[in-house]
C-alpha cells in the first residue's frame, strides 16, 4: 500500500522524536519516499544526518535554505506531498496548525498543502488534557486532521498518563489503512459512486438513548446524543440511500430531508426497527438501547420515603440479536461502546448477535464516543479488526463506514 507514496513526515520538538528514526524506517521498507521536515527544537533531540540516511532524502529545516532555484522547497514538498504525517506533534505545532500560524518550515508547509493530515500527539499528560490542547485538536479533527491517539505510560517527565506518542509500527498501520481506504474510494469513484454506491438500497438507522419511565417526570436513560447516527442516515442519503431514521432521545435536531420516526423506550424502538427490517438490505444500530426498564412504571410521580429505594428491573428485548437472528439477505451493523477491553467485547458481540460488522469505540478516550462531533473507531468483522479510523469528524467515520459496507454488500458478503 505504501509502494510509491510520497510522505512528508515532520518532526517536532519532545522526547519521542527519537521515535522519528524507527518511523522513517518502517515507512521506507514499505516502500515510502519519505521527506523529512524538522523543527529547530526537533534536532535539539535527533540530528539531521540520522533522518537523511534513512530516507536518502534531504531533510529540511529551514524555510530560507532553498536549495534548488527551480522551486520553492515548502510549497514544492507540500504539492508533492500523497499525506502528511507529524510525528511526534507537540502541543505548540498543534496550536500553530489550529491557529493558521506559518512561523518556520514545517507549518509553512502544512498550511499551505491540500494533502491529508495525519498528527500524533506527544507530550505531559496535563499539557495534553489542557482545555487549549483539547480545543485546537477538536478543531483540526472539524478541519479534516486525524488524530493517532497517544499512549498511557510512564511519561518522560516521570508522570504516568496519556501522552506518550503511539509507537511507530502502530502508526504505520494507520498509515497503511489510511491509503487502503483511499484505494477503497478510488475503486468505487466510476459510476457506481456517480450513481450512489447505496443507490437502490433500504437503509435503517438508529440513533439516540432510549428513556425508559420510572414515572411521569423520571427516567433511566444513557449520555448517547445521536451524532453519531444523524452522521450515519445523512451520508447513507448522499450515497444514494432510501433511508429511514429511528431516533430516540437525542441533544441535536433530526437531519433535514430525510424520513424519520421518533421513539422513546426500548419497547417503542424495537417495535419500530422490526416494522421496517423485512425489506429492508442495510441496518445500522448506532443508538445505545437500555439494557434494563423498571419492572413496573409508577402512574404518578414517586414520592420521597425512606433513606433507600429500591428499583426491580427487568431486561430489554435485544433488538440487535432478534435482528441477527432473523437476517436473510439484511447487511447487520451493531455498534459496541466500551470502556476496556474493546476487541474482547467487539468480537464477542459480533458473534453472539451475528452481525456483519461492529463497530467499537473506547469511551473513556477524549474526544471519542457519547456528545462529542469525533469519534476513534475499529470495526470488526468475522475474521476480527477490518479498518481503524483514528480520530476524525462523525461525518468522516460515518462515510468511511458506509463505503466498508457497500463494498461488502457488493461482494455478497452478509
């Protein structure tokens, strides 16, 4: 995949840049002509020779040093470039980048190439938690930078936490996925994309978090905002999709110009997907349904008694294993949010509800998961981890997922 792929990869100021030597070399054997950037404070680190020998390529450092009259070695780099990639990103590039600023080699060249952006973050666990840092990482994720989320580890400032830059094969394989993806697009661009790669198709999407009554003015619910489905139903229609929204419980407003059915309670929502599942040739269950309801739903509001209360529940139909167990030709996606053990819990959901995909998240991760406008995602299928999306806008992953999708269903894989 790497084979031919012109990559500019810069190196900016922390510790991990000695990662940078191990990176450029994992790239090259792939097959990458890789261009190194360094920042001034980046060779206080690693030196450029140690770069230079493993790429065969010049390295670059400062704006000024134009070394071939013919063009202009920023903007000659960043036209030249397939995808950028930061790694290590500290927390001051990661501001300049947010903030447009062009200051020195490497954000020169970032801001003015129209090549993707991948960045790895690396720095102190409290730097990286700052409200600042969080803010300018959403705000590159809502300009189209994917974000290689870092470790938890001991930090090199003797702290343990997140922010120790991800290791670079780990990197290369979102790399690596990243240009699969774009051959995967690439593939579906002719006229099938011209018509729509879901045209013709019945897609069901499910959003938002169920309310199940405790009485008239309380509820069990979960913190499931509907971003993530409203993403799903309104790429499924820009892909040409008939589609039809089962939304529950939601923070934002149902999308415009696409038919959609409110629910509220497990009950109500499974009540909905199986009037439409018959006919229907995909089905993506991205709303978080209650496990549990209250045995019996108080008529009246609950008064105040003792110093406990006790509330008998009871299960929930799973409406995503009656689906999986009713399927004939459907195409089954289930969504699985976890706080541990993701792949574990993925697969095993994946099985026992025979899905053709999952897609899981870590919750606990910034930026990722219920209320947020990113999300960081693996899905899975029979044979385990088939794409991972490092983190992006809902939109991107939803598109991504989509395109997975109609690629299978074309395939005849359901």
């Amino acid at each position: 995949m790497l084979n031919g792929k012109v990559i500019v990869l810069g190196v900016t100021g922390g510790i991990a840049a000695y990662k940078a030597a191990t990176l450029c070399s994992r790239l090259v054997q792939k097959g990458a002509d890789v261009h190194v950037i360094m920042t001034s404070s980046a060779k206080q680190f690693i030196t450029e020779l140690t770069l230079q020998s493993l790429t065969k390529n010049p390295v670059y450092s400062d704006t000024f040093d134009e070394r071939d009259p013919s063009v202009v070695s920023h903007i000659h780099l960043a036209d030249l470039a397939d995808l950028v990639l930061v790694a290590p990103a500290t927390a001051n590039v990661i501001g300049k980048m947010a903030n447009g600023l062009a200051d020195d080699m490497l954000t020169t060249t970032l801001l003015a190439t129209t090549a993707p952006i991948i960045i790895s973050p690396a720095m102190n666990v409290h730097m990286y938690s700052h409200p600042a840092v969080v803010a300018n990482m959403e705000t590159l994720v809502s300009r189209g930078v994917s974000m290689i989320e870092p470790g938890e580890g001991l930090l090199a400032c003797g702290y343990v936490g997140k922010g120790r830059m991800e290791e670079p094969e780990r990197i290369v394989e979102v790399v690596e996925r990243f240009f699969e993806q774009q051959e995967m697009d690439r593939a579906l661009s002719g006229k099938d994309k011209a018509e729509g790669i879901l045209s013709g198709k019945k897609v069901v999407v499910t959003a938002g978090g169920t309310i199940e009554r405790i009485d008239p003015v309380r509820y069990i619910t979960n913190d499931s905002s509907g971003k993530m489905g409203f993403a799903i139903a309104k790429a499924a229609k820009e892909m040409g999709a008939d589609v039809h929204l089962i939304a529950a419980h939601t923070d934002v407003s149902l999308p415009e110009g696409i038919k959609a059915e409110r629910v509220e309670s497990a009950q109500d929502m499974y009540e909905a997907v199986m009037r439409e599942f018959d006919d229907s040739d995909l089905i993506i269950k991205a709303a978080a349904v209650a496990d549990y309801r209250p045995m019996k739903a108080a008529s009246s509001k609950l008064k105040k008694q003792g110093e406990t209360m006790t509330l008998e529940l009871v299960k929930t139909t799973d409406i995503l294993e009656t689906m999986g167990k009713s399927k004939k030709s459907q195409f089954l996606i289930g969504f699985a949010a976890e706080t541990n053990m993701v792949e574990q819990y993925a697969m095993d959901k994946l099985r026992r509800k025979n899905c053709d995909l999952i897609v899981a998240n870590d919750v606990t991760k910034s930026g990722v998961g219920f209320g947020t406008d990113t999300n960081s995602v693996q899905i899975f299928d029979s044979e385990g981890l088939a794409l991972h999306l490092p983190l992006m806008s809902k939109e991107d992953v939803a598109r991504r997922l989509l395109t997975l999708a109609a690629e299978r269903m074309a395939k005849g894989e359901s």
